[in-house]
C-alpha cells in the first residue's frame, strides 16, 4: 500500500519458521547491520494466537 503521495509504503511479510530471524525480538531485528533505517514495525500479526500487536 502507498501512502503519502508515494513517499511511503506499507508491506506485510510472512516470516518462516525456519527463518534466521524467527522468534527474534523487534529490537533485535532492528539492530542488525543491514537492517534498512529507513523502515521501522507498525505492527505484528501471530496466525496462531489470531492477535495483533502494535510494538
């Protein structure tokens, strides 16, 4: 989804069970090196719970 006239976006990702960054905390995620500073985490969905949080 593109807002603000195109000078932002939103994208969902899925991450696999099996992914390096599963059962990671945000922070931890945001912290790594290449972790882009321009995108930060407006929120997370967990299928299993059905909830949704807002870090």
């Amino acid at each position: 989804m593109t807002l603000g006239g195109g000078e932002a976006e939103i994208y969902a990702a899925k991450i696999p069970e099996k992914a390096r960054s599963a059962g990671m905390k945000i922070t931890e995620i945001a912290q790594k090196w290449n972790f882009p500073k321009e995108c930060f985490f407006i929120g997370i969905y967990r299928e299993e719970g059905g909830e949704f949080l807002i870090p």
